[in-house]
C-alpha cells in the first residue's frame, strides 16, 4: 500500500496593503519534489508555485551599462580622439584642393566635385586670390629696384660662381649618371642576388650558433659594470643635484611664489568670471541684435555697394592720382626752397673743414745753454690787454723748447652794401646740376645713395 505525502497548502489571498499584512522577513522552505505517484494518483491536489529566486547584489567593481539616447548614439565621434588632426589636415586638404585641381565643371559631376567647384567659383576667387595676387605684385614692383640695384652690385661675384658652374657642371652631371648607372645595374643586383641571400643563409645562422653564446656572458658582465661604475654614481650625482635645487627653490623663489600666488590666482578668476560673464552677455543681448541689424542690412548694403562701386573706384583713382601730384609739387617746392639752405650749410661746413690746418711742429734748433737777453724773440705788433698788465716771466731753463711766435690771423675785409645784396642772388643762380655735385661731394656715401 503506497501511502502519499501531505504537500503544503498555498497561503490564502492578502491584501495588497502593507498596513494589514506583515512582510515577511524569512524565508520559506523550499518544499520537496513530488514523486511521480503522487502526481499520477492524486488529482485533486495543487502544485505549490514556485518561488521567485533570489537576485544577487551587483559587484562592487561592476558597471552598469550606459543607455544613450538616439541623439547621443548619432552625436557621438565615430573615431578615437587620437584620429581627429588627421580629421582637420582631410579637411585642411579638401578647401585648399579647389585651388589646384578642382576645374570649372561643364558637364553634371558628383556632389562633391560640384560643391568644391562652387567653393572655388563663389569664394575663393572673388574673395581670397584677388588680395593674394595684389599682394604678390605690390611686393614685386616695390622690391624690383632693390633687387636691381643688389644684382648689379652681386654682378662681379656671381660672375665667377657662374662661370665656375658652367665649366664643372658637365663633369658633375657625367659623374652623377655612371654613379647612378653602377648603383642600379651593379651594386643592387650584387646585394640582392649574391650578398644578401649569403647573408642570410651563411653568416647569420653561424653567428647565431657560435658567436651569440660566447657574447651574451661579456654583455651581461659589461651591463653589470655599467650600472655600478655609470648608472648608479650618476644617478646619485642627480639626485644631489635635484636635492640642492630644490632647496635653493624652496629658500628663495618659494617665498615669492608663495606672496604671489593667492593674487595671481584671484586675478585669474576675477579676470575669468568678467570674460565669461561678457561672452554670457553679448551673446544673449547684443548677438541677436547684431544678427538682425545685419540680416536687415545686407540687401540695402548690396544694393549700395552695386550703384556705388563705379563712383569708389573712380574716386581711389582720382586720389592716387591727387597724391602722385602732391608729392611731385613737394618734390618741387622742396629743391626751390630747402635745398638753397642745405647748400650754403654744406658750404659753410667746408669752409670751417678747410680753415681747420694741421700745424706743423717747429724744427729744433740750436739754442744756447742760457737764455740771454738776444735770445728772447720780440714781441709782436699785437698785444692783448691781459698781456700789457701782467709782467712776463723770465724762465731760466737749460735747452728749453722756443715756442713760435703767436700768428694773428688777419681780419677779413668788411663787405660792402652792395655785395651782401649780391650774395644771395649768386647763390640762388646755381645750377641744378651745381647744387647736385656740391652736396654729393660733401654728403656721405649713404645721403648720396638717397639723392
């Protein structure tokens, strides 16, 4: 007789409320599997549900997977960072490449010929190479005279290097090509069908096999003394030395850096905090204005700009050309009235130059032993008041020098009425080419070069 076991009954229907039914706080039992009589005699009886398992708590050190948002997933860099200044030089590459290469297209092509060809046609031609190539011939047409002026001075050494590089270059270029010859046709083939394989088949496996064992132990021994006699002094030698800095750093700059600091760093954030709160600001007050004015604005400036072109470019005309003139009545006025009066500067300068001689020193004569009465020279006819007051002193001296006697320069003659006014009328009918050659003579190398 086969007697079955009493399962537990399921517990009866609660309310969902918290406040009517304790939570229970251990677990229960896991009840027995039924034996397969039991399930096929009884059936009147109910199966227990099963209870839920207990879930594990998450590592410590795990992470819980990151959920993003469509935007995010589409947003996000499709390379690592480490790519994106290769990102920047393709980039670079493609909006310098219509420049060159991308031609004006006439027939349908790709959207990206198209657009690069658009680029090229309604950006960098009305905008970025009219200023380029002004540029370029502004600069060429102001260095033009330089550069002349140098190759006629660098004419007479470049002759000979010229000359020196017409007669070797023959030779040079005949070296150049049985040099290149003998390497492509003899020494390549040489290595690689006869050296490289022999190298290879021959000289490496023995190497490896006899000499690489026997040199290992030296290698080892001589890393050995390497590190005690080298590494280790001077890294000791380092260390005292970075020692020493930084206590020389910690005497006498931490001090000051110490002051400094707090008020660097409180004007780096006063100065931080207005820059930002400016940008914060201009970006929510004045650049929607400046937007709108400017959307506003651009067609009356484009239609401006169309019906007043002509008039601007015949104005800068008119002005280049007002300047040209002014500057040539200036160049006039300038040898009418100042170059009269640098004249007569550099005349009285040479004048001064010229009056200025050099005196000769007396030759020695024989005097006597004694100064005599007969000796003594006269004086002259001219005699300073300072002179007639004090007594002159009589020095007996043994071979004593005789100075010459003062030579009082005669005064220039007084001139005439009639010769001040003729003064200046001589001097204003020089020449052009008299003016010229005075100032030239008397000017230095480099105020020549500039006249």
């Amino acid at each position: 007789m086969v007697v079955n076991r009493k399962q537990p009954a399921a517990p009866a229907l609660a309310s969902r409320s918290s406040s009517s039914q304790p939570i229970p706080t251990k677990k229960q039992p896991k009840p027995p599997p039924p034996s397969s009589t039991s399930n096929a005699n009884s059936t009147n009886t109910r199966k227990a549900a099963p209870l839920p398992a207990k879930q594990k708590p998450p590592a410590p050190n795990q992470q819980k997977p990151v959920v993003q948002t469509p935007a995010e997933v589409f947003l996000r860099p499709a390379l690592p960072p480490l790519t994106r200044p290769f990102h920047r030089l393709f980039l670079l590459h493609m909006s310098t490449n219509p420049i060159f290469n991308s031609p004006p297209l006439y027939t349908p092509e790709p959207a990206l010929c198209t657009s690069l060809s658009n680029y090229r046609t309604y950006f960098l031609e009305p905008y970025v190479l009219p200023p380029l190539k002004h540029t370029l011939t502004f600069t060429q047409t102001v260095s033009e005279p330089y550069v002349a002026s140098a190759q006629t001075h660098l004419e007479p050494y470049l002759a000979p290097v010229q000359r020196v590089i017409t007669t070797t270059k023959p030779y040079v270029v005949r070296t150049y090509t049985t040099a290149r010859d003998l390497w492509q046709k003899k020494l390549v083939p040489l290595y690689t069908d006869t050296l490289k394989p022999y190298y290879e088949s021959a000289v490496v496996p023995r190497y490896v096999r006899y000499v690489q064992p026997r040199l290992e132990p030296l290698q080892k021994k001589a890393s050995a003394y390497f590190a005690h006699y080298v590494s280790k002094p001077v890294s000791k030698q380092y260390a005292t030395l970075n020692l020493k800095g930084h206590e020389l750093y910690v005497r006498h700059v931490l001090p000051y850096v110490r002051v400094v600091q707090p008020h660097a760093r409180r004007i780096v954030e006063t100065t931080s905090t207005y820059v930002v709160g400016l940008y914060q600001a201009y970006n929510e007050h004045v650049h929607p204005i400046v937007k709108d004015a400017w959307v506003a604005a651009r067609p009356l400036l484009c239609t401006a700009w169309k019906h007043s072109k002509a008039f601007a470019i015949q104005a800068t005309d008119i002005g280049g050309a007002l300047i040209k003139r002014g500057l040539t009545e200036l160049g006039v006025a300038r040898r009418a009235y100042v170059d009269p009066h640098v004249s007569k500067i550099w005349d009285k300068v040479a004048e001064g130059n010229a009056s200025v001689e050099t005196k000769e020193a007396p030759a020695v004569e024989d005097l006597p032993d004694i100064q005599t009465a007969e000796s003594i020279p006269e004086p002259t006819h001219v005699v300073s008041a300072e002179s007639s007051s004090r007594p002159a002193p009589v020095q007996i001296t043994v071979e004593s020098k005789q100075e010459p006697p003062a030579v009082v320069e005669p005064e220039p003659p007084v001139p005439t009425p009639e010769e001040i006014v003729e003064a200046p009328t001589k001097n204003v009918k020089r020449t052009k080419a008299g003016l010229e050659r005075s100032h030239l003579r008397r000017a230095p190398r480099t105020l020549r070069l500039l006249l």
